[in-house]
C-alpha cells in the first residue's frame, strides 16, 4: 500500500463537503476544509460489524465516503482528509495514537494527523468520533480550542501528546515516531478483525453538527431493516441497504461510545 494521493478527485471532494472557498495551504483554509468533513461526513463501522474488513486503498475510501453515502471511522476519515489535504499543498506527517479514556496500554490503533499551515502546525482529526475535534487545534503545549459547546486542550505526558476533551484524555501519541502505509494496514486489520476489537462487535454511527452530536442510540427505536435503513439515512446521513440493515439489527441492544 502507498499513499496514492493521485487518486483523489479533489473537486468531487470538495463538493461533497460543501466547500467552495480559497484553496491555498492557509490556517484558514485547513479550519474550513476541516469542519465540512467532520460536519458532511458520518463516522461509523458498519463495515466492520458486518465482516467485511476495511479497504485503506484512497479509491476505496473514495467510493465509499465521498460518492457512496457512507461514513467510516479514523483510519479511513484521516487517511481521505490527508490526501485531500496533500493534494492542497499542505505539508503533515500520518500517525498513529493510542485511545486512553481511562486507560494507558491500549495498542497504536488511532489514527491522526499533524499539519503545517501558515507557519504553524496543527494537530487535525476529522475521524474520532466520540468528542473528537471538530476544528485542528495549534499544535502547542496548552494549547486549547472552542467550537460549540466542546472545549479541546492537548498537553505533553512524559514524550506523548495527548489531547484532552474537557477532563477526559481521548488519546497519546509520540510526534518523532514515524509511520509507514503497512503500520496503518496492520493497526486498521486489527480493529476491523480482532474478535476483541469493539468495532466488530458493536456497531458505531454518529453524525456531528454544528452543536449536537447525533449517535446511533438517538435514532428512535427501529423493528424492521427498513426503519433502521431510514433511521440511519435520515438522521446520520449514512444509506445502506435493507439486507445489511437485517444483519444490523441484532447488535443495537449494546453500543458504547465511538472511540476511533
């Protein structure tokens, strides 16, 4: 696997998201092109629970996110974004994180994103989920970012950064450890396969707006695959098909909170 950043249909893209402003490498423009992702695009799983694995391949990503009325989660959020980001002329380094919320020896399984704009670097992520950033954050000892209701802070522990959403430490990682496409495909293998993965088990949807976090526990109560079809189309912007929503079902009773 390589980055394939050729692949990108960058106007297509855009579109989706809704953007149509300036495309030069600005703070401006990585804040904008940031929110409409994280606000046009869902995170979810749905792959995964359905045991299909998850494709890093950038015209997989393409197809699924961009023109095929899918969400995905971290890997395949930041890895699109990246090359969205790439083909605009900004210049970021991939890594790879470790999810704390209340624990400290998870593997690398987070994927994030550091990036170079108007003469700063900036920690961005449009692939958490949870109360992941919506806007990049400077990236800075202290450093702290507002939107909406939801207040960001990333700080040093020891040689990791770790971002902070209110009290809670969402995840760490070490910004000199450098990460190759096949470190990305075995983290994503993982977490799309391991039977002790929760993304195989549980399924994962949320949809961010400008003041609200919609999750798949908000939909109201679903008995048939179609009322989950819809559900899912018209509150998460996520469309599936009948048959996948029947497999879906069943695993509604138990969902924690997107984490990745």
């Amino acid at each position: 696997m390589t980055w394939n950043i050729e692949k990108l249909d960058l106007d297509t893209y855009l579109a989706h998201v809704g953007y149509d402003g300036p495309r030069d490498p600005t703070a401006e423009t990585l804040r904008a092109v940031h929110r409409a992702h994280v606000l046009a695009i869902p995170f979810e799983n749905l792959d995964a629970v359905l045991g299909r694995g998850i494709s890093l391949d950038l015209g997989s990503l393409q197809d699924k996110m961009v023109t095929g009325g899918r969400g995905g989660y971290c890997h395949e959020h930041n890895l699109l974004f990246a090359a969205v980001l790439e083909r605009l002329g900004f210049p970021l380094t991939r890594h790879l994180a470790r999810i704390r919320l209340g624990r400290r020896h998870l593997p690398r399984s987070h994927a994030t994103l550091t990036v170079e704009a108007s003469g700063t670097r900036w920690l961005a992520d449009v692939g958490f989920g949870g109360d992941g950033l919506v806007e990049p954050l400077p990236f800075a000892d202290g450093a702290t970012a507002e939107v909406g209701p939801w207040r960001w802070r990333l700080g040093r522990d020891d040689d990791f950064w770790v971002l902070h959403h209110g009290d809670v430490e969402l995840y760490a990682f070490r910004e000199d450890e450098p990460h190759y496409p096949s470190d990305f495909e075995v983290a994503n293998y993982y977490v799309a396969t391991n039977p002790h993965s929760p993304f195989v088990h549980h399924v994962l949807a949320q949809r961010t707006t400008a003041d609200a976090r919609i999750r798949v526990e908000d939909l109201p109560p679903a008995s048939t695959a179609r009322e989950l079809a819809a559900a899912l189309r018209d509150r998460l912007g996520i469309d599936i098909v009948e048959s996948d929503a029947a497999q879906l079902l069943p695993r509604l009773a138990s969902r924690p909170a997107a984490d990745s």
